[in-house]
C-alpha cells in the first residue's frame, strides 16, 4: 500500500528546529534571497541598484541608497514592513503557518512564537493575505477541461430558544440575523482552487462567468443557484440526495475544499464569518492546491509572496488598518 504524501520523507524538508537555530545573519540572507534574486538589495524608492549598509547601533539591518539618500530596510514596501520583531521570527511564523495541514489559530501561534495574541492574529492574516495574493486574477478552464462548482454557508449563528415551544425554523431568512455568508468555490480538476464570498449562491454567477473560460464543463450539484450557468456553459449536475458519484459525475474536489475549510472552522478557528471569512476561504485554498508539496517549499512560496506583495491593504504595522477587509 503506498505511503500517503505527509507520512513520507518527501513532505518534511524544513523543521522548526532548524529555522530557530539559524543566527539572525542567516534569517536576513534568507530574505535577502527571496526579495532580490540574486541576493543584492534594490531601492524600493527609486528602482537604484547601487547600496550600502548601514546597520543601526541596535544592529538592525538597514540600507541607504545612493541615488535617494532615503534608508530602507529588507521588508520595506512588503507586507512585513515596519516590523518590530527579529527577521527569524518571522521565517519561524510562516514555518509553524505552513506545516498546519487545516490551519493555525492565532492563540496557538502567540503561545509557540511568545508574544501577544493580537500580534500572533494580524501575523495570521498577513500570511493569507500573501496566499491570496496568488489567487489574484486566476482564470480556470477552458476547452476540454472540467470545473467543478458548489457553495457552503458560514457565520449568522443563531442560538436556538430554550424551551421548545420558542424555537422557531433557523432555515428561514426571516428568522435569521443577516450575518450569514456563502463561500462559493471552483475548482478545476487537476488544476487550481478559487474561492469568493457573496450573500447567497445566485449572486456569484456573474464571478463565475469572469473567472470560468467558455468551453468550460462544469459540475454541480442539484441546487437550483446553477441553473443560471446553463446558458453559458455545459452543465453537468448531481443530485446528493441519490449519489455522491453517478455515471462519472461528481463535484468530490469542491466538496473536499469544504471540508478542509470546515475542519479549520470547528478544529481550530471556531468562528470564522464577517469581513475576514474571505482570507480565511482563500488558505484553505492554497493550502489545498499545495497540500503535496514539501513544507520547505512551502515556507519558501509564502515567504517569497510576501517580500513580493505591497504593504497590506488590510493590517498595517500590528494592528487593523481598516475595519473591513478588501
């Protein structure tokens, strides 16, 4: 019988271990490595190759440009910038991130890394942040190729009443409080997971449409929220209540991302709704897309998104820079 992905040797190439002992040269060569290519710092200002060191008595790293005169240092302009904490930290907390196969919850990680929970949370959603970043933009499909689509509601918990005679039916809008969100996800089989968040299921087919190539096949099932994609696409659908796999129908790969997001929800999380539902959504696809993939090579990707993306539109220094996510 072979050996699933993450009991194998091949999945373990980077430890905690290994990250806590490098020496903070190390840490900022790492970075420096993942930020330029060839390891040789760039103005972030005005494009200028042409830099010197200048460390602070604190024995921070930081560069001056020649051109500008301005002093930046290696997260400047990423979502890292401003940082407070030693380079190696920040390595361990993309590490301690990544080797979560369902997720990593802000409390666990504030505990393991030492600092304070609100730290350990906008750390947490700088890190999806720069997953998402890879999702930016995605096109799935095309000719040939098979889509599958499909929904699952979070957040709006509604506690029910005591005593029997109070209770009233939680499946009805009206005697819901409005927080409730679907994520709806596609996914394309043997190729990349996109999920989106709206109101209700019939609001995301114009999404779908922007993000699903014509000639696309796509799969879902019963839900009357499809029939609109009809028009637009070949439409194969399946019915739960009679199969979970008919004729060789089935939409088994977006019913696993729900899973892996739910198993985050109730595991880890516990509640994951409003704004932030979207980040949320977005890990777990990414950590779908790379669940065979090293958890060195993994580090590395995260690593290499967020030195790549801008400061963040949502968490700027520790804490939220907006109420609501973008």
């Amino acid at each position: 019988m072979p050996t699933h992905f993450l009991l194998s040797a091949k999945a373990r190439t980077l430890s905690l271990a290994t990250v806590m002992r490098m020496t903070d040269e190390e840490a900022e060569t790492v970075f420096r490595s993942v930020r330029w290519t060839d390891g040789k710092a760039v103005c972030p200002h005005c494009g200028c190759p042409t830099v010197y060191e200048c460390r602070r008595p604190s024995g921070a790293l930081r560069f001056r440009c020649k051109a500008c005169r301005k002093d930046f240092s290696i997260t400047s302009g990423t979502l890292f910038a401003f940082h407070k904490m030693p380079l190696r930290t920040y390595l361990a907390a993309i590490a301690i991130f990544v080797n979560e196969v369902k997720g990593k919850s802000a409390l666990a990680m504030s505990r393991d890394l030492d600092v304070q929970y609100k730290t350990a949370f906008v750390l947490s959603h700088k890190l999806r942040e720069a997953m998402a970043s890879e999702l930016k933009r995605m096109h799935l499909g095309g000719d040939g190729e098979t889509v599958e689509v499909d929904g699952g509601y979070f957040g709006g918990y509604v506690k029910p009443a005591n005593r029997k005679e109070n209770r009233r039916d939680r499946r009805l809008a009206k005697n819901q409080n409005g927080k409730r969100q679907v994520v709806v996800v596609v996914r394309e089989r043997g190729g990349s997971t996109l999920p989106a968040v709206f109101k209700s299921e019939g609001a995301a087919q114009s999404w779908i449409a922007s993000r699903v190539a014509r000639g696309t096949k796509i799969v879902a099932d019963e839900a009357g929220s499809w029939n609109g994609l009809e028009a637009r696409y070949q439409v194969d659908r399946i019915d739960h209540s009679q199969a979970y796999s008919l004729d060789g129908i089935y939409s088994n790969g977006a019913e696993s991302y729900f899973s892996r997001l739910r198993r985050a929800e109730i595991g880890h999380h516990h509640h994951i709704a409003g704004a932030y539902l979207v980040r949320y959504a977005q890990e777990s696809a990414w950590r779908e897309d790379h669940r065979r993939v090293a958890n060195g090579v993994q580090v590395k990707a995260v690593a290499t998104l967020a030195m790549a993306a801008p400061v963040s539109v949502d968490w700027c220094g520790y804490w939220q820079r907006a109420k609501r996510a973008a």
